[in-house]
C-alpha cells in the first residue's frame, strides 16, 4: 500500500507551481479553497482568530488542502497512540457489558469483542491512508467517490455522530465523577464539566488534541491493568448461555454489530488528523498503526467490562453497586477504597480524550457541509457543538446501555455503505493510484463527480441496514426472521447493497457524464 515513487511526482499536490514556493504555509488554502473575508463580521472574527494562532495557537486553518510542502508532521506512532487514548475509556468498559445484557457467556463474548474490534478498525485503518497522500480531510476525499452533493449528507452524519461519541464520553464521565464524589456532584453536572474541558482542547485545535492523544493513553493502561488484576480473577468463566439454536445466532450478531460500530466509526473522520504527514508515507504503516491502535486499546477497555459483566448474576454486591451507576461499580471493585476514588478521578479524564477529536471533527465537518460555512472560523463551531452534546449527554445520562446499543449499531451501518463506495472507488475505478485524483479541484464542483452514482449507492446502502437493523425501537424486517429476538444484519447488507448498485451506476457516471 506504499505509494509510489511515479505517483509522487504524477500527482498534483506537487507540482511545478507547488514547489516553485517552499515557503508557503501547511496552513494557506490550497487551491480551490474561498477566500476568508477581511472585512465585516466575519473578517473581524478571522482577524481574531488569527491573532489567536499567533499568540495561543489556536488552530486558523480550515477544511482546506495541506499541501505537499511546509507540512509538520508529528511522530507517526501518533498514529497509533491517539486512538489509544480516545478508546482506551469507560465507554468500550461499559460497551463490554453487553455480551451479558444479551444473554451471552464470557466465552461468546471475548471472541465477538475482539473479531468485531479489529473488523471495524481495519474499515477505519484503511481509509486511513488516504489522508497523508491526498492533504484532504475524509469528508472532502468522499466527493471523489460519492459525488459533491452527496458528500454534504456524509458532513451532516458526522456532526450527528461525532455529537453521539461526545454525549457518550460525557455520560461515563459524569458517572464517575457522581460516584468520585460521593453524590455530591451530580450526574447531569458531571455531564456538563466534561463537556467543557473537552471543548476547552479541541477549541484550541489539532495540535493541542495531538498533544493530549499521545500521552493519555499511558494513564488509562496502567489503570485498566490494575483494574484487570482486581476484577479478571472474578469473572465468571463457567456459567453458560441459556440462548440456542438461531437465537442464540442472531444474538452473536446483534453484539457483533455493536463492537464494529464502534470502531468503523471513525472511518469517516480518520484522515482529519493524518494531513500533517509526507505525502509518501507507507501506506502499510499508516494503515497498521491506525488498526492496531483502536483494536488493541478497544479490547483492552470492552473485555474487561465483559469479565466484569459477566459477574452481574453471581456477585450481588457489585450488582447492587452497579445499578447505582457505572462509577459506583469501579469504586467496589477496586480496594482499599481511596485508591478507588482517586482511579476514579483519572477514568474521568477517558471520557476527554474521545470529546477531543469528536468536536474537532464536528467542527469541520460543518464547515464542509456548504463553503459558506467554511469562511465562519473553525473555532467557532465548536461552541453550537459543545451545545448538542450537552443536550444529548443530559437527555441520555439514565440509559447509557441502551445509547451505547443503538448509536454503535448506526454508526456501523452508514459508515459501511460509507467505505465500501470509497474502497470500490479507488481500487476499480482510480486503479488505486493517487495520481488519478484531480486534487487540486477538490473544493470545485465542476471538477468533481456529480454524485448520482455515489448517492444512489449509498441510499440503497442504508435501505439495506432498514431491513437488516436489530435497535431496541425497531428490527428489520429480514432481521427478524432470525431466531426469536432476530440477528443484526445492517452491515452484511449496507455492504452488499451499496456495492451492487455503485458498480455499474459509477460505470455509467463515468462513461455518460465524465466524471
């Protein structure tokens, strides 16, 4: 997956009239980019934000290209490390207690969790590595597979999404907190001061997100390997499922659904934070390190809850401390008591690391949604994000099971119908070369794809996931002919649907219309 040497020097990024100003700024519009006004309110606003660039750091740029020259990258185990610290967190603890909410034995569960992780990291993993050759965030790398206008439905789901990942930090969070403090700070304010230092970092922008990601994650691994030593030799290993024949399947397949949600996820934000990096960056490593960096930290975090799940029916005092709320529970299982409280204190900090790259992205991708909304400083958006998530984490704060169930499995489906366009895209119809992509008109309709393949590919995708969907509002109609509770099928068929139908529908995108 290296990019090659001829397809460093064919691409556009680098070009005689690139490289002819080896001065110019990572964080000057490319080519493509609108102008950022100078006067009036909106001028008046970049003035300042710029002038907080300069004096604080506040990131100025925007959803604009980085290109080839003037990049600073950071170290590439950054690749790795910084989904570490967004998943390595109370959320994929709590997300680990679904196996026993099913009906599932330790020894289903920990197979499902690892296999369903890694399967969604490598979806994510994958496109990954178009951001460093490409310059372009992964909203604005969709147009040239879903098409200019329907990439604009891509920003919108990632603003829902990213929103749906801060509530859920913000949640666990609080629960901690509540439990750290022994009531006296409550759940929605615990909710809310989350939500605040997490606006607080990616306000500032992605160096100050990079910087928190790449060391947090060592924290939260030392405490989830003393956590391991006080609760693992408590699992209870013995005890079997009561679910049968295709029941007991579809259930295998509902779970399944959830933990790849959770980790294709990111899919649809990762080349956001690999701009910075040499366009001919192997394609191998980023691909590896990324995959591997959610994997690895996300089994950490969703086996241990599955260990400690699977107690819920044999160990009352830490089922009775359970139904108190997630904090209450940690602070049993840890001992003596004051240790409890203070790895209480640093798991709030878990729930950070995912709000930081959640707003970030949220932020540009509304700046991606229309260019107008581009010229509004990223900063900015920030704060009408940092709003919804509060309105979501407080309205969600008594059902984090049930949010954790439903908001995985439908991030999963649309970011499958997602990928596959992209993956399809790339390998079929740009033979996978970099060079076949028109970069510089990335910010100019006329010069991308119109979207009638893409979009219709990706609707019928997640007509698919309707009738395939298991969520405890509704279940599909295909996924309720399996067993008696049915069998989550939203991916199998996002993924088949869309691949069937963008093939010949991008085949004759291309051939009648030309781009």
């Amino acid at each position: 997956m290296a990019l090659k040497a001829d397809d460093v020097e064919k691409a556009p990024q680098i070009s005689a009239s690139s490289s002819s100003s080896p001065t110019r700024s990572s964080l000057e519009p490319s080519a493509g980019s609108p102008s950022k006004p100078t006067t009036g309110i909106l001028g008046r606003l970049n003035h300042y934000e710029a002038l907080l660039d300069a004096k604080l750091g506040v990131e100025s740029a925007g959803p604009e290209r980085v290109p080839a020259t003037g990049r600073t990258p950071p170290s590439q185990w950054t690749m790795a490390f910084m989904w570490a610290s967004a998943t390595m967190n109370l959320s994929c603890f709590a997300t680990g207690f679904l196996g026993w909410e099913f009906g599932l034995s330790l020894g289903q569960s920990i197979p499902i969790i690892i296999f369903g992780t890694f399967l969604g990291a490598s979806v994510t993993g994958w496109c990954a590595t178009l951001g460093a050759p490409t310059g372009l965030r992964q909203v604005s790398i969709s147009r040239y597979s879903l098409g200019w206008w329907p990439s604009k439905v891509i920003a919108f789901l990632n603003v829902v999404e990213q929103l749906g990942w801060s509530s859920v930090g913000c949640i666990t969070g609080g629960l901690a907190l509540n439990a750290v403090s022994g009531g006296r700070v409550s759940l929605a304010l615990g909710v809310v001061i989350i939500a605040v230092v997490g606006l607080a970092v990616s306000f500032v922008g992605l160096r100050a997100v990079l910087r928190y990601e790449q060391f947090a994650w060592m924290v939260f691994f030392v405490i989830f390997m003393v956590m391991y030593g006080e609760a693992a030799p408590k699992a209870d290993a013995e005890t079997q499922s009561e679910l049968v024949g295709a029941t007991r399947s579809g259930t295998v397949l509902t779970l399944l659904g959830v933990v790849y949600g959770s980790s294709a996820s990111w899919s649809s934000i990762v080349s956001d934070y690999y701009v910075q990096y040499p366009v001919d960056t192997s394609r191998w490593k980023v691909f590896w390190l990324t995959t591997m960096g959610i994997t690895i930290p996300t089994c950490i975090g969703m086996v241990l809850g599955a260990c400690v799940g699977s107690t819920m029916g044999v160990n009352k005092d830490w089922g009775d401390a359970y139904d108190q709320g997630l904090g209450y529970l940690i602070e049993e299982i840890l001992y003596p008591r004051g240790f409890a409280k203070f790895i209480l204190v640093l798991l709030v900090l878990s729930g950070i690391g995912t709000n930081c790259i959640a707003i970030y992205s949220a932020a540009l991708s509304i700046q991606q949604f229309a260019r107008p909304l581009s010229l509004v400083p990223r900063a900015l958006w920030t704060l009408p994000v940092f709003v919804g998530i509060l309105l979501l984490g407080l309205a969600g704060r008594d059902h984090l099971l049930a949010v954790l169930e439903n908001f995985l499995s439908l991030l999963g489906y649309w970011n499958t119908a997602f990928f596959v366009i992209l993956f399809t895209e790339h390998y079929l119809f740009r033979r996978g070369e970099i060079s076949n992509y028109d970069l510089e008109g990335w910010n100019d309709p006329a010069r991308i794809p119109l979207g009638l393949a893409g979009g219709l590919a990706f609707a019928v995708g997640i007509a698919g996931c309707v009738l395939g969907m298991v969520q405890t509002w509704y279940t599909g109609v295909i996924a309720a002919l399996v067993g008696d509770s049915g069998g989550d099928l939203g991916n199998e068929l996002a993924f088949g649907f869309a691949l069937v139908v963008y093939l010949p529908a991008r085949w004759a995108e291309r051939k009648y219309i030309g781009r």
